[in-house]
C-alpha cells in the first residue's frame, strides 16, 4: 500500500486542488465540468472530482409579474411565503413552567401538504389584502435542477476541483509531485478553457498551503540563524568569528538539493523544517574549529601554524558526530517504516546536508579564517595606518612565553 496523499504538514482538503469562481451558479458549474475534464487528462493526477455540481432535482418558482402585481405581491413576498410553508420559521421564545424551560415552534405545513410538486402549485399565497391564492395563479412552477452544495471562498462562490497524487511510479519514481500536477492543471485550463469577466481560476490544495508553510517556516530559520548568531557573539565577545561561522552555513544547502535530487523527492515543508535542525547541527563544527584555532592564536601561535594544528586536532570528535547522526539517519532516508513515509524527505536532507556540509565545512572554515584574518590587516593598513595582529592572551594566568602544550614540538 503506498499512501497517495499530501505532506505530513499539509492540512488541505486534497493535494491537488484549484478553485473556479464566479457569480452565477450555472455558468460556474460549466467552467468546473471544463475543468473536471482537464483534470481527467492531467499526467500524475488521480480520482479527480468536482466539489458539487448541479445534479439535485429542485422546482424553480417563475413570478407572473402581471398578477403578482394585480395583488400586490412582489417577488419576495411570494419566495418568502413559499420558503415558510415549506422550511418552516420559529416563534418566538417561550417559557414552560415550573421548571422555565425555553422552548420555540416551528411553523409550517403538514408534511401530507408539502409532499408532491402538486402540493406546492396549490399552496395558499396571502395578498396584502388579506386574499388567498393558488401559488399557481401568480407563478409557473418548473421543474429544474439545483447545485447539490453551495460552496464559498471568502465571499466568493466558487467549485473545487480536487485530485490525489502518486508519490511514486509504479515501476520507479516518475510522477511529478503535486504542486507541478497543481500548475499543470492550472496552465490547461487558463489556455483552454474561456473564462468570462468576473470568472476565473486559483492553485488550492498543497501548493497553496505549502507556499504559506514555506513563508512560516522560512520566517522560523532566518529567527534562528539570527538567535544563533547572537549567542554566538556573546560566547566569542565579537562579530567576526560568529560571522565565519554562519558564512558556512550556506555550503549544507548543496548537500540538501543533491540529496533531494538523486532521491526524487520535493523541497516541502518538511525539508525546510530539517534544514532548520541541519543548520544547528553544522553550527557545531564551525564552532569546534574556529574555537581551536582561536585558543591556538590568543597563546601566540601563528595563523597559518594554529590552523595546521587545530584541525587535525577537531577532525575525530567532528567526523564522530557526524557519523553517529548520519548512521541514525539511514533508516528514516531509505527504509522508512509504514506510515512514516512523509517523513523520509527529513531524512534524506539531514542525510544530505550533514554529509556534505562536513566536508566542505572542514575546508572552507580554515579558508575564511585566513581571508578574513587578511581582510582586517588591510583595512588596518589601508585606513587607520597601523600593523594589525592578533592579540596575545594568557589563559588562567598561563605565562604564555613558555612552550604551549598546544603547540607540537616534534
């Protein structure tokens, strides 16, 4: 059994899903059947239906004008009498005693009165004057046909149109996801189908509600890296190695789409929500490096000898970490269990993302740091006249002109 459904984050009504609105209900449920039809023919859309269509036996009332107003009758007046004979309206409350409980009636014909078409031509219209007639003797009653379901978007009426996805092919993974069906669908029918004035088409469904999950959880990861980076600053008492280490962030997004490409898979709520716990995983090794290096230079060793020292130094507990969280990762990547199938992208970009933003991390790290290290030289030179260096600090009261145990000695 393979779930052909929407994301685990998604809370639409179908994954796919486009909405046509309009005015009048007849001319809305021809432009739906249009795109009912569209929608059969769409690649990678499955059960397609429309949210209603006009299929529920109904009577129209058609007021005769002459004699409606040969009585005084308007068309209103007659529509709102038939509506209470039939539906019914309520008194006002009242209370039973002793126990004052509130109650109300609803008002209107027998159920043997309102049973047959006839039964409506014959029921009693009351004129201004106090007359009664025949329903019949002031309108023709035809028999018609009425949506079976009255559907609104806003204050809109509009018909859905509402289809499923196959997350993967039969023999592999070739059916688009759902926001390209969505889009498909949306294309076809905007070339093919004529839409008057007042009248058109919108993306519902998946596309709609992953766009607006998209711009939450976006919102979620910038607030993150912005949190990040502020205590990053208060552990390192300035900005330039915080901004080293954010700067290395980026490089997990090239693992995330390569591994999202060869896995077939959408960029989808889910996979924002893994980058946001991916980003303070690689935060980690950013800070284990920059945090050596730094205690190498403020002992007095120079740049280029702290970072030869300091990475082979941080590789072990970094790539253990990595592993570690990479080997947990497998299984909900590749061999996810019944049910959790919606939850394989968040896998496959921790899988990803880790895997690569490692390994490019333990290169681009040491690089920036001597780029920026450089950046501040010149600008000292170049603006305020004076040879910048690192300072020189003593850890703990540590007489810093004696040999380091940081320092290898051969």
């Amino acid at each position: 059994i393979k779930e052909m459904g929407s994301d685990v984050m998604a809370s639409s009504l179908a994954p796919v899903s486009v909405v046509v609105y309009g005015k009048d209900l007849h001319v809305l449920n021809q432009i739906g059947q249009q795109v009912l039809e569209i929608a059969k023919r769409t690649k990678g859309m499955y059960q397609p239906a429309a949210s209603w269509d006009m299929t529920r036996p109904s009577y129209r009332i058609e007021v005769i004008p002459e004699r409606a107003q040969a009585l005084g009758l308007t068309p209103e007046d007659i529509s709102q009498q038939a509506y209470y004979a039939l539906k019914g309206g309520l008194t006002n409350e009242w209370y039973r005693l002793p126990n004052v409980r509130q109650d109300t009636i609803l008002v209107r014909y027998e159920e043997d009165d309102r049973r047959n078409p006839s039964d409506l031509e014959n029921m009693y219209v009351t004129a201004p004057d106090g007359r009664q007639v025949p329903l019949k003797s002031v309108a023709d009653i035809k028999p018609d046909y009425a949506p079976t379901l009255i559907e609104h978007d806003g204050v809109r009426r509009v018909v859905s149109i509402n289809g499923y996805y196959r997350k993967d092919g039969h023999l592999g993974r070739n059916n688009p996801p759902s926001m390209d069906v969505t889009m498909d669908l949306m294309m076809q029918a905007m070339a093919k189908v004529n839409f008057p004035p007042g009248y058109g088409i919108e993306a519902r469904g998946d596309m709609t509600q992953m766009m607006d999950s998209f711009a939450r959880l976006l919102r979620g990861l910038g607030i993150a890296v912005v949190f990040i980076f502020l205590v990053l600053v208060a552990q390192f008492r300035g900005f330039l190695q915080p901004l080293q280490m954010i700067f290395s962030l980026p490089l997990e997004l090239a693992g995330v789409f390569i591994a999202l490409f060869l896995a077939h898979q959408a960029f989808s709520t889910v996979s924002i929500l893994a980058v946001i716990v991916l980003t303070g995983m690689d935060i980690t090794t950013a800070i284990l490096l920059i945090d050596m290096i730094a205690r190498y230079r403020d002992r007095g060793i120079p740049r280029d000898q702290a970072i030869i020292e300091a990475c082979p130094q941080r590789l072990r507990p970094i790539l253990m970490t990595s592993t570690i969280t990479i080997i947990v990762m497998i299984p909900v990547a590749f061999f996810p269990k019944t049910g959790m199938d919606a939850y394989q992208p968040l896998g496959t970009v921790i899988l990803g993302g880790l895997l690569v933003g490692t390994i490019l991390s333990l290169f681009d790290i040491p690089i920036m740091h001597t780029y920026v290290d450089d950046l501040i030289k010149w600008l000292n030179r170049k603006f305020l006249g004076r040879t910048w260096e690192w300072p020189v600090i003593s850890h703990f009261g540590e007489d810093i002109s004696k040999p380091s145990d940081f320092v290898s000695t051969g």
